[in-house]
C-alpha cells in the first residue's frame, strides 16, 4: 500500500508540470496518493520506516495536489481576463 502511495504522489507532483491534462491528472492523483498514504499511515502495527513513508506520501500527494489545484485556479483566472478583455 505504501508503495502505491508514494507512486501516485510522485505521479501527481510529475503531472501537475505536464501540459494540457496535466492539471486533471495531478487533482485525481494527488486524492488517491493522499487516501492510500493515510490508510498506510494508520497501520499502528507497521514498523515506523513504513509509516513514514507513508507520511512523505501524505505530503507529496498534497504539494502534487495543491500544484493542480493552482494551475486550475490559474486557468480559471485567466479565461475570464480574456472574457473581459473581448468585446459584447
């Protein structure tokens, strides 16, 4: 589980650079490296390499979602500046 984790945390903080998609991609990513690396951290029986491992992918997954969230915000931000921008 901890391996999936910190797969999906690294793939979101990848996708959050990568064009078009990217943005998408890095908002499902960074939910279920966030999900998968909080399931993995409450194994209270796990030794504490695995926890926190499970913690850096909490993190990771975070900074990946927080970096897609932005260039939504980001977008957004820019397709009304253009919509004031035009005429009618």
């Amino acid at each position: 589980m901890v391996r999936l984790a910190l797969v999906l945390a690294f793939g979101a903080a990848l996708a959050a650079g990568l064009p078009a998609p990217g943005l998408y991609i890095a908002l499902g990513l960074g939910i279920a490296a966030i999900g998968c690396g909080l399931v993995a951290f409450g194994q209270r029986e796990a030794p504490g390499a695995v926890r926190i491992a499970a913690a850096a992918a909490v993190t990771v997954g975070t900074i990946g979602l927080l970096l897609g969230a932005t260039r939504v915000v980001i977008a957004i931000a820019a397709i009304d500046r253009i919509d004031s921008i035009l005429p009618g």
